[in-house]
C-alpha cells in the first residue's frame, strides 16, 4: 500500500484494523451509514467482511440483518453482497442493485424511497431512527483528524456527525489530490435557526475541504486499494442522439427567442446513457461557458469540462467509466479548479436549485398522455431504482425536462401510456418531454392540449393510434372533461400489450 | 364616496372613469392578470362590466373571451360572472367557483393548474404569453404613484409589472390603515442572476409597502365601494373537531420527544373549515408564540393573533368571514405589527418555505393507502379547486400534514382509496395524514408498512374491510411487492361504491 501518509494524525494510526476486524464491530439489528453515490465512493471492504460474517451466522441460524442508508445507489461490492446475504432489513434512500432490487420486489426487504434532499433533514429530526455506524470511504485523514471524501461525498457529513460509531475505509486507489475538489458546507441548521446557503452560482466555494469527524467516535480504520465499479457507458444509440438532439435544437430556439441566456443555465444531468449523450453532444453543440449543478458527473460532462465547452461543475459525485475514471485520476490537478464535489444536502438544495435556475434533465419510465410521470415503478407495483434527486430537480428547477426512449422492452411496451402506473412527478412538474419521436413543450398548455402535442410528438407510430383512440374515447365518455379518462378500463393497456407482445413473439 | 383622498396622485385623478368605460379598453382575446386571492382584494366592478359587455357581444352573435390570471382564487364578481357569460378561454392558477369548474369540466373552458411559486417565472419567461392588461384593486395611491395592495397581495406585483396596460379599482370599502400591512419585495431577479430571498423568519419585512407603477401603462381608474365576499365559516363539525384533536396530540407528542419546539415552527394552513377548525383548537392548545408563514389568514389564525397565541402571520391575503373582516378593518392598527401580506411569490417560495421549517396543513380529496394523495380531481377527471399553493408548501416544508374526514358524500364514499385516481403529492411528499378516525405517521415507513397504518388508523370503519381484503389480495398476486396492487381491477371500487351508494339510498 502506498503508505502511511495517508494517514496523517498519528493518534489515529492505532485504529487500523482489517475489514474483518471491523465488520466484527458492527452489531446485529443497527442502522448504517454509509458513503456512496451513484457507483462512487463507497466502502470497499467492510460490507464484503460484514456480508461473510452475515453469512456465517445465518449458516448457524441465527438472524443477522442491518439497515443500509447511503448517499444513493452503490454497487456489487455493498448493495449487492449485502443483498445476496439476505443482510438488509431496510435500504434507503436509494439503490439500483439488481439483486437488492428482486428482494424488494419480492417482499423480502423493506425500501425507503426518499427525496435525496430530504434525508439529511429525516435524519437530524430522527424520524428515520437513530444512526449507530457510519462507515465512510475516505482518500485520506489529516493530522488534525479531519477526513478527504474520495469520489462521492454523499451524506457522509451527516452521516459523520451522527452515527455514534464510524469506521473509516482508507482507499488508496483514489488519488490523494482530491484533496482540494470538496467543499463541505457546516453552516447548516435545524429550523428554527436556518440561514440563506450562500451559493450564487455553481463555482461559489463556502465550506471546507475536508470533513470533521470526532476522532472519538472512530472506532476502525481499514485500508483498500481498488477502483470505484462504474460501468462503461455505451457509445450513445440511435435512440439516445435523437433525444439529445431534440433538447439542444429546443435549447437553440429559447436562445434565439431570449428565454434561455447564451451559456443556457446550469445543467442537472439525471444517471444513465440517455443523460450522458445529451452531454455528449454538447460538445459539438454552439453553447460556450456552459456549467452544471447537478449530483452527478458523468462520462459527457467531463468531455465537455476537458474540452473547455464547460466552465465549471458542481456536483456530489463522479459516476464515471473505468477509462475515465483513470484519466481523472491522473489529471485531478487539472480539475480542481473547473469541480467541486458537495455534501447532497447542498448539491440537491431546493433552495440552491430554485436560485440558480437549473435546467434539469432525468429519465422516466412511463409519461401518461397528460405529462404525468412515473420513473420509479415498473407496472406500479415493482421498483426499478428510485426517485432519487430527481424530485428536487424537476420541482424546483427553471425548466423541468424529462426524457425516455418512446417504447421499452424492443419495441413491446410504449413508454406513453394513457394513464400513469405510478406518478413520481405530477402534471405540474413536468414542462417538457423528450423522446425520439420529438419534444414536446407542455408548458402553458391545459391536460387535453398537453394530450395531443404528446400523443403527436413523443409516441412511437407503433402506438400513437391506440393512444388517440383512447384520448377520442376518453372525451366522449369520461365524467369529467379537464383530464379525460376511462377509469373502468383502469390499466387494461398493460394486458392488451402484454398479450400483444406475445403474440409478436410466437 | 369617501373621497378623492384616495388617490393622491393628482395628475392619475384624470384617469377616473366608470367600470363600463374601463371595461370597453379591454380587446378580445387578450391576456388579463387580476388581483385577488382566496376570495380577497379582487377587482370588484370592472370583471362585472366587462361580463356585461361580452354578453351584449355574444347575444349580437360575436365572440369575445379573455384568458383570465389571477393570484388564486377569487369571487362570484369575477370568476362566476365571467363563467356564466362563457367569457374565459382559459384560467390559471387557482379557480374555486362553481360555474367555472362546471364549464372546466364540460370541456368547454381551459384551465391551468400550477403551483402558485411556479407563476411568478412563467410569467416573467414568458411561457404563458404576453400579458395585455392588469386589473388591480387597491385601497389607494400614492402621492408618488405607488399602489397600496387591498387585503391581499397575490400576483400584484408580477401583473404590473409585466402587463402592457393598467386598470386599478380603489376600493373605498377596503381600509386606508392598511397601508403598511405589505411588504413587497423588489429583490427578485431571473437567473442567473438571482440573490437570496433574505427572509430569516415569518416577520422580516424586507421590501417597500406599496406597489410601483408606471403611471402611464394606467388606462383607467375605477373607485369601488364593496366588501370581499367572503363565505362564513360554519362552525367547526364534529370531524373538523376530531382531526383537529388528532394534529395538536401529535405536536404535543413531538414536543415532547424534543422534535419540535415548544412554540412549533412557523404554520402553514391551507384553506376550509377543516384547516379553520385546527386554527381555532390551537386557541386552547398547550402552545404559545406561534407564528404562520402561509398564504391565507382565515377567521381562526386571526383569532389566534387576536388573543395573543400567534405572535405573528406572513401571508398573502386575509380570507375572512364577514364579521372578522368588519372587526379587522376597524382594529387594523392593532395587527399592523403582528402580521405582514407578500406576494405569493415570497409567500410561496420554496427557498423561504424550507429555510424557515414550515409546517404544513392541507386538504385533500383521496389519499391511496400508499399515501399517495390527489388534491384536485374528482374521480381522476373533473377538476374540484385546484392545487394551489399546497405543492409549494407540502414538498418544502419540515413537516407535511394532509387531513380530511375519512369519506365524503354522506359516508358514501371513502377517502381512503386502494389507489388514488388522481396524484398531486407523491408518496415521497406526505408525512402525515389525518382524519377524524386517527393520525397516520409515515415518516420512514415504507409502502406496505403505510399502508397499514393508513387503513388502522384513517380508514371509516365501514370501508376498513374492503381496504384490508384489497391489500391482502394485492399481496398474493400482485406483480411487485413493493407496492402491490392489483392493476386490473383499475378503479372498479369507484363503481362498487357507486352501487353501494345507489343501493343505500334506495
Ligand atoms: C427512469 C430510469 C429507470 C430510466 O433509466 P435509463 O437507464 O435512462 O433507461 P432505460 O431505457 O435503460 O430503462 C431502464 C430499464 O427500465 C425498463 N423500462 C423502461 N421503461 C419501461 C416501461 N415503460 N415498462 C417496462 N420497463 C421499462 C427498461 O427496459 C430497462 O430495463 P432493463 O434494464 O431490464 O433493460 C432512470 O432514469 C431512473 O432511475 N430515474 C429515477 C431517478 C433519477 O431520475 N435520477 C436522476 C437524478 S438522481
Ligand atoms: C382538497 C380540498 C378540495 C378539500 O376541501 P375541504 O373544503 O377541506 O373539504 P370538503 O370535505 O368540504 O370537500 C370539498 C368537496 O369535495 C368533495 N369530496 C371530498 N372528497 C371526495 C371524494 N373522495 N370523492 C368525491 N368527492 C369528494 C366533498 O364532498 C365536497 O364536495 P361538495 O362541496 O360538493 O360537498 C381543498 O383542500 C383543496 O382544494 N385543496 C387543494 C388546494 C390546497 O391545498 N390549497 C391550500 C393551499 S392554497
């Protein structure tokens, strides 16, 4: 390992332990806190060793499950060993494990879908319960006994300041020179003591670069050396550069008409390869000095930071591929003054977002024909990952936009649905949708007009017809003519495709 | 009439015309932003001239309708005499009046359902069209041309100075002591180039008293001399009672646990005789010192403010009974100093509503038994008020209580549903809901632990069993078990309620 110095506070040095001596630590039925965000940095070793020692006991049929609270999704190595395990009675706020996923979707864990913004708020008021362990992946500890985030910060502040017990993951993969990219806001408060956040623009640095943490509250300090498991982004599909040209021809025409300044506003970028090839095609698009304030940097958005297209971006975490992330690693020097990574308290503020006029852009799983939006559910009943920010973003921001592909599943299910399964944000969230159909801007426009611009400009061919004839049927036999629907028909769409798909398969 | 003292703006005196006279400046088609709010300082003449006029146009065979803006809602003056001569092409944001909802629901109007924050920058982006004409009424002008808002403030602001042309109504009725009650803010900006709104608590004035106004958008000036017709509140029922009971139990018992003050955090109370009923308990309730930021003041917070409870109320209109408006129009002098009236954009501001800790109050139509609640639709179709200012409020707030009795039409119909037909708070954005059965705390339940503390502790004992069996069943079959439902019923409940219904009365 690349030695002590990562370690700065000698006093500290003392609590270095292995990840099984650690994991032996954490009792039984508690709640746990841990760094993660969206694949990046989050413990290494401690959840593997706990998921072993889980599994032991299990094997001796005794019960040995916690509750996993992160900053949001991690990856195999916490979310998906843990799972395995049958390890976690709850997880919050966030996750995308496929694993954890079925066991939720069974009906064998409990899951917490929360706005991000509203967790470090849940947690000091102790509505979620007390937190015992925080376990915080970390590049380094300074003498002063304050600790350096590695790629995400996440909740660790909270986390640190209110688990009763932490243990810290020293990972020397991450390199040291992050030191400097944090900025950790401690001027936070309950109400009624709160005070204006002061961010004016994206760049505002007002906190500190590393985290305070009682050093009496560490009671391990475990070493790693590996990489944050981001996966590849695909090289974006057809399907992902028709979306991303839709929303930047769309940026053009609020440009050119005066509702949009030169540089746009902020970006907020939800996860995945949609959202990274609206990034991607930034580049070559004619927008200069764009920034971001967003949770996540993606593959795109760090092209476009190296490339100078844009200025600065805020955000909570690097979600970045494994090239990438190498690169990155390499060159943090060159970052450090075009990033900062915030707690997600503050990344995600509604405060902070309703200010700047962010322009926030997320995936969805299925929009109804009245720009009701569901992107948690799978038929209504089954989650796929979580609200995530994505809440704080679309309320609060400028200009709310959405995107998906028009069809799911090769074409079988239409990602337009004439009524929502799930509604994650509601008809008055939601003021654009983007497919590769087309966009379709629902802002000023009553439900039946915001009906026939989607229905017109979002839905696949393949489906625009039932949807018109459910909306020409609707007006004719609904009770009420705001927001026109058949509820008897309740969501028989979904058996018709299903049968439908069937049928195409055979 | 009480006098030219009124309008103190020597060279605007020329401007006074009749209600017919201003009315006939108004063109077709054109976009007309209104005061009023809840009921409170809407124009009181010129609506109903202008009614008049489109009525002798229709009957000479003629179109002629306006798209109507106003705060929220306003009055038969307004919104019921323009509904019944088929005057408005579309309404936005907020509209309570039975003929306008009956010409929404015929599909025979537009209406435009937004958060009441969300207004303010629509406008100024200009995502709603130009706005022609302002309509404002004011209890007077100033020497300097400066308007004093009447009992509320609402959209004032963003209507004057956005709208090419001005008519004002003074309205002699409305008291001249008002004149310091507002406090308009002038600090708001577009991004990028928004600062902190720097409100620290529910009594910071941070902005001037009166209205600016260029003298020369003013076309005509109309003096009035008529009361708000505001409806009475019907003396707190027996439920409004009980669920009233149940909120001042819970915030003793969070008090108690130290998670809330003793003095409580600033009070949002949405509108009804339910959210009045709260008001007026409180008077007798173990606390003292408190304070409201919300929109409207109703006869039980102005009781509270009379008696000394509530040290102080922000709001954006005084939506009083008759015999409270008479009494607080002769003691003006006495609340000056205890109560402040924004424009709904600093009333509503999310910024605001999350730095100060908000506790807010609302009503609701359907909460599912996963705690997803629709505010606005009757059976997911017909439009009842609208959302209001209730989505500012619940996503922002420290703490978001819904409340309603726990079925509607005589016991007829239950509003706790197996799954709402309608959703305008999220289960991500209701922490409590209360009815007169009991209080459901939601905070850190997932979806099937709600909803079993929904159907206990909130259900009406005659809907509990079809509830429980619904949930039971949605557990066996159900696709996910995340949040099980069974999709292929639809809504069927609706019908055997109906049928229910039909067979009761029969
Ligand atoms: C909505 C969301 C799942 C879309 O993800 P994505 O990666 O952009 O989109 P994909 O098209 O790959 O869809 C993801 C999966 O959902 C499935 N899916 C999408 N729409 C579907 C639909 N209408 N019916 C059934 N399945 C659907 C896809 O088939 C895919 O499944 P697979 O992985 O088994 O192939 C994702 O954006 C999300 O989780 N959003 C909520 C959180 C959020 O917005 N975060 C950003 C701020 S934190
Ligand atoms: C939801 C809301 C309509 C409830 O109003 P309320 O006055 O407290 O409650 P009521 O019980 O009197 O219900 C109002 C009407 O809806 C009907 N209703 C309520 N629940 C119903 C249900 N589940 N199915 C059918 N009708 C229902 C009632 O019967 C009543 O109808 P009526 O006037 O014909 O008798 C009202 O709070 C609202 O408009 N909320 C949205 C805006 C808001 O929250 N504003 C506050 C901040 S601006």
């Amino acid at each position: 390992m690349a030695g002590q110095n990562r370690i700065r506070n000698a006093q500290l040095r003392s609590k270095i332990m292995t990840a099984d001596q650690a994991a032996a630590l954490i009792p039984k039925g508690c709640n746990v806190g841990m760094s993660g965000f969206t694949g990046a940095g989050y413990p290494k070793a401690v959840p593997i060793a706990l998921a072993e020692r889980m599994n032991a006991i299990h094997a001796a049929g005794e019960d040995f499950k916690i509750s996993v609270w992160t900053g949001a999704s991690t990856a195999p190595e916490l979310d998906g060993v843990l799972a395995k395990v049958d390890g976690m009675e709850l997880r919050l706020p966030y996750q995308s494990d496929p694993t954890c996923r079925k066991r939720i979707n069974a009906g064998e864990m409990d899951y917490l879908d929360i706005h991000l913004s509203h967790v470090g708020q849940f947690v000091w008021g102790g509505y979620l319960g007390k937190l015992d362990v925080a376990i915080i992946e970390v590049v380094g500890i300074r003498e002063d006994g304050s600790l350096i985030s590695s790629s995400s910060v996440g909740n660790n502040k909270t986390w640190l300041d209110c688990a009763d017990k932490v243990i810290i993951e020293v990972n020397h993969w991450q390199n040291e020179a992050l030191e400097g990219v944090h900025d950790v806001y401690y001027g936070t408060q309950l109400p009624p003591k709160r005070k204006p956040i002061p961010i004016l623009s994206a760049s505002d640095r007002i906190g500190e670069t590393g985290l305070r943490c009682d050093p009496n509250k560490i009671i391990a300090i475990v070493e790693t050396d590996a990489p944050d498991r981001n996966s590849p982004f695909s090289p974006p599909d057809e399907n992902s550069r028709l979306i991303a040209g839709h929303i930047i021809e769309f940026f053009g025409h609020e440009v050119k008409r005066g509702r949009l300044p030169k540089e746009l506003l902020p970006l907020q970028s939800g996860v995945g390869n949609v959202a990274n090839a609206v990034m991607e095609q930034l580049q070559n698009a004619p927008f200069d000095n764009l920034t971001a304030y967003t949770e996540v940097l993606q593959d795109g958005m760090f092209n476009l930071l190296r490339s100078g297209k844009m200025a600065f971006a805020s955000a909570t975490a690097l979600s970045l591929s494994p090239e990438a992330a190498e690169e990155f690693n390499r060159d943090v020097a060159k970052y450090r003054d075009k990033l900062v990574l915030r707690p997600q308290e503050i990344s995600n503020h509604p405060e902070v977002i309703r200010r700047l006029g962010v322009i926030a852009m997320n995936g969805l799983i299925e929009a109804d024909i009245y720009g009701n939006v569901n992107s948690t559910h799978i038929r209504g009943t089954s989650i796929m990952n979580g609200i995530g920010g994505s809440g704080d973003f679309a309320r609060n921001s400028w200009l709310s936009i959405f995107m998906t592909p028009s069809s799911a599943k090769n074409g079988a299910i239409s990602c337009i649905v004439p009524m929502a399964t799930h509604v994650d944000h509601t008809e008055h969230d939601v003021q654009v949708i983007v497919t590769e159909q087309g966009l379709a801007d629902l802002r000023g426009l009553s439900p039946k007009k915001r009906a026939r611009v989607i229905i017109e400009n979002c839905a696949h061919p393949y489906f625009k017809p039932a949807l018109n004839e459910y909306f020409e049927r609707a007006q004719k036999y609904s009770h009420g003519q705001h927001t026109p629907h058949i509820l008897d028909e309740g969501f028989t769409f979904l058996s018709e495709w299903q049968a439908d798909m069937t049928a195409r398969d055979a």
